[in-house]
C-alpha cells in the first residue's frame, strides 16, 4: 500500500489555510533538520479557542500535506484539546502508518502547534 | 566486457527478489555466493578464535584471516600485508587515525580537509581540532562539486604548520573523483612531513588502486562496499607511518608482554587490532576482492562510465532541464554515483515512492552535509551502480521517475 493516499496527495496539491494570518495572536516557526522541512504555524486565539489558522513551509509532500490536515481539523478546538493530541491522532487523520524516518515529516506541523499554544 | 545479466546471476538476492532494482551501492553492495558461502563455512566449519588457539581448527581460522590480509594488501598494491589494519569500516578507520594523530599533534597546528568529504572524513577531524585547538581550513568546490583551483589553493592552504591532509579519493555524491597523485605531490613538494590521508571507501571499490603509486600516507575503505560483508574495513599506512602511531584500542591481541607496570605492544598492524575480530568477515572479504579481481577492475570501471553515461543522457531525454544532476556531466573525472534534483519534488518524496515500486535510490544529504551547503541544496536523490547494474536498471528507474511526477505535481 502507499503512503501517498489521496488524502495526502489531494492536501499537498491544494493544500488548505495556506498562507500568513496577519492578526494571529501566535506564529511559531520549526525546523527538521534532518531533511529540511520547515512548517511556519499562524493561529489566532480567542477566549481559548483557535479561531483561526494558517501556514506557511515547504519540504516534502508528508509534512505540507501533515500541516494542512492538521491545521484544518484544529481550528474551532479548544487549547486543551489541542494541547492532547499526540502522533497517534496525526496517523489516524493521515489514515496510514509511517516508517519513523518519516514521522519526523508528519508530526512537524503538530509540534510548532502545540510549542505555539504552550508559550 | 562485463556481462551484468551473468553477474547478476552470481548474487543470490536477486533469485530472492526477481524484480529487484537496487540502485544503492554506494551506500552498499549485494554480496555474491562466493562471500556469503566464506561466512557460513567459516561458522560451520572451523569458528575458532585466531592468533591463540593450538589446535587444528584455530590454525585453519589464523591462516584464512591472516591470508586475507595478504590477498587484500595485493588488491590495494601495499608493499607488504604488515601495513593492512582491519577495522570495522572506513568511519572506523579514519577515527583511529584523527585519535591517535592526537598525541603527536600540538595547539597551532593545521588540518586541512575538504567540503566534498563524508561526515565520516569530516567529523572526526573537526572534534580534534576542538579539542586540541587546532585550525582546520576546509577547501571548496566549485558548483559542479570538483575541488576549486586544486593548484592555486594549495599553495595558500599548505604550510610547515600544516600537519594533516585529509580527503575523499571519490565523492559519495557526486562521483567526482580527486587526482589523488598530483594533490599528493603538490603537498609534499611544500611540506614533505604533512601526512596525507586518503577516504577511498569509494575508489577501491570502482576502479584500479595502488597505494604506494598515490603517494599517500593512509588510505581507509570499507569491504561492504564492494561486496564483502559489513562489519569489515581495511586502514592501510606506509609501515613507518603506523609504527609512529600510539595503540587506539587496548587489550588482548594487541599486546606482546604485560607486567603490573607496564606492558609492550605488538608490530604492527595487530598492534591495532584489539580483541576478537570479525574473523567470518575478514576471511570473506577476500572472497569479494579475488571476486572483483576477476571481472578485472578496469572492466568494472569501464562498465560503470558506460551506464553513467547512458544514465545520463537517458535522464536528459526523458526529463529535461526538469532533471538536474549534482555534479559534472562530463563522465571523464567521476564515477557512477548519480545524484540529482527532479523538479520541485522532494527527494524523500521520491525515493519513497520509487521504493514503493521496488526500486532503491537514497534520499537525503547521503551524510555529506557539508557539500550540500557548498552547493546550497537542502538534499538530493542519489541513484548509483556497480559490476551488477545494468541499463535495465536505469530504464526501471527513469519509468519510475514519471510515475512520481504524475503523482506529485500539482
Ligand atoms: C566517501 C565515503 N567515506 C566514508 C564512508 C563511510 O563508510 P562506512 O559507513 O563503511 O564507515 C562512506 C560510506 O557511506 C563513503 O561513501
């Protein structure tokens, strides 16, 4: 079976909520060394609650799509909510599952996330 | 001339895996029968430790592991079997050298290394230059990745102060290959005490080698990557080289008298060779060079020029300026290492996908980071060949290509 299942082919062509929030309450920026993907999260916060999200990054198709995937299922969650999800919600969203050397790439997005909300 | 359909039938991975197209040799080799055959005779037959046992089987073991070493320093044109050390790989190698240059080395002295090398050739010299506060000055590349004005910067580079110069015979990723000889003379004619060491863990696998004729002082391989086993490496030094150089490691086998205050060691090279080997490996890692030895290693250059050639132009065809290749075209001064960049798609994105297909490149940096800075690229997909590939291979993989494309782009 691929990884590269429509949901992540379809969300890395037209990837969702791509772009900079100019009004967002937080941005937070991460790296993967390994491989080079970077992921930029923009989310706008209020009474605790994303209202809003955006990203920016480049890098291969797992992470954009990762982002997208992600960013879209976050927004209107609660910081709490957010602040519990771990690797294991991003496979079940993806609906596959990751050699390690790839989950880097899929939990990027995730990590800037819930850095940003912590801060 | 080669024949890789009959070669391919010498390697039992491919009975294994009928469609297999590995095209990821430079990381490492198949093995054929005859190596795979060595390691189970030695463990069925005669696995007795070397060098100690009195007993019939352990004599069969030292011979064999002591008769490799001979038929490996022929391979590599060493003037005697005394100047082979064997080492788990190349990476081992060369830290055995930047540990014990330690203790000769002074605060103010010079290393000089190059930003075509593998971390293997890099780190080890740049952690000593921490600790011992030494400088070390990394020569660049041109954009094709062949080293800059070689001649000119030299001359700036080279000094009395100058004690090490280390470098890659062959690049991992771009195939350039370094002249060696000339580099060598050059650095002597300034300072005949700088020693000179040589990564030829992708040389000796892909073309002809004679030490002494290079003229360096060290030379490091690995026999995974010319199908011996893993777990075996070679450091080869001019004997009184490696008789300047301290133990590294301490233990049996190693050792000539012991007393409760001090001890003497043995000549080299089992002076560098504590503890148990891997005498399976070692004893098989011959079979790989007497295996080499007979398709001949012109041939096996030739062959390999001739598919990165048609690798070449076939990418062209296919892809166009959508194709771009790390590293010279012109096939005169490099080997069948091909790395390349495929449009916008990343390259684990594609070699991931052409793994799904059965087809094996490596993506990524391919431990050479500090090149992929010098030609400021995050990372690149790396297709390589050996006695065994064939245009097949290559027609396997540029189908493969089209298939990523149709996938990824948007
Ligand atoms: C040029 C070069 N040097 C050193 C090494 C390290 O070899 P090993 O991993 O066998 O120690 C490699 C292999 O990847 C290489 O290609």
């Amino acid at each position: 079976m691929t990884i590269y299942q429509d949901i992540i082919v379809d969300h890395y062509r037209n990837p969702r909520n791509k772009g900079v929030l100019e009004d967002a309450t937080i941005s937070e920026s991460l790296k993967n060394y390994s491989c080079g993907d970077t992921i930029t999260v923009y989310l706008n916060v209020q009474d605790d609650t994303i209202t809003d999200v955006r990203f920016k990054g480049s890098g291969c198709a797992i992470s954009q799509a990762a982002a997208s995937i992600l960013l879209e299922n976050i927004k209107g969650k609660s910081i709490n909510e957010v602040k519990k999800l771990t690797y294991s919600d991003i496979q079940e969203l993806l609906g596959v599952k990751l050699s390690p050397a790839r989950v880097k790439c899929a939990e990027l997005a995730l990590k800037a996330v819930q850095k940003g909300v912590t801060k | 001339m080669i024949n890789p359909h009959e070669i391919k039938k010498d390697f039992p991975i491919f009975k294994n895996n009928p469609d297999l197209i590995y095209l990821d040799s430079t990381a490492t080799t198949l093995k054929p029968q005859g190596v795979v055959d060595a390691l189970t005779e030695y463990y069925e037959d005669y696995s007795a430790s070397v060098h100690r046992g009195l007993y019939p089987l352990a004599a069969r073991a030292t011979k064999g592991y002591e008769d490799s070493r001979e038929k490996i320093a022929a391979f590599i044109g060493a003037a005697s079997a005394k100047e082979v050390v064997f080492t788990r790989n190349t990476t081992e190698s060369l830290n055995v050298l930047a540990y014990t240059f330690e203790s000769l080395l002074q605060e103010g002295d010079e290393i000089v290394t190059t930003a075509m090398e593998h971390h293997s050739n890099f780190l080890p010299w740049q952690a000593l230059a921490e600790r011992k506060g030494l400088t070390l000055t990394v020569l660049d590349v041109t954009k094709k990745g062949e080293l800059k004005n070689i001649d000119e910067v030299l001359k700036q580079a080279i000094s009395k102060r100058t004690k090490v110069v280390t470098l890659a015979h062959v690049s991992n990723v771009t195939g350039v290959v370094n002249p060696i000889k000339k580099i060598v003379s050059r650095i002597k004619a300034v300072n005949p005490e700088c020693m000179v060491i040589v990564d030829g863990a992708q040389s000796v696998p892909h073309m002809p080698i004679n030490v002494i004729d290079l003229g360096c002082d060290f030379f490091a391989f690995s026999l995974h990557k010319m199908l011996g086993p893993t777990g075996v490496g070679v450091l080869w030094g001019k004997k009184k080289m490696l008789e300047i150089l301290p133990p590294f490691l301490y233990g049996g086998e190693m050792v000539e008298s012991v007393t409760w205050k001090k001890s003497t060691y043995k000549e080299v090279p089992h002076r560098f060779e504590a503890g148990t080997p891997h005498i399976a490996g070692v004893i098989a890692a011959s079979k790989a060079t007497e295996y080499l030895a007979g398709i001949g290693m012109e041939e096996a250059l030739m062959h390999e020029k001739k598919l990165l050639s048609y690798g070449l132009s076939e990418l062209e065809n296919a892809f166009g300026s959508d194709i771009v290749i790390i590293g010279p075209k012109d096939t005169s001064s490099r080997i069948g290492s091909l790395a390349f960049l495929f449009k916008e798609h990343h390259p684990h994105d594609i070699a991931e996908l052409l793994g799904e297909q059965g087809i094996c490149v490596r993506a990524g940096r391919h431990c050479a980071a500090p090149l992929h800075i010098a030609l400021a690229i995050q990372a690149s997909v790396r297709a390589s060949f050996y006695v065994y590939s064939d245009r097949k291979d290559i027609d396997t993989l540029i189908e493969g290509l089209k298939k990523v494309d149709a996938m990824l782009s948007k």
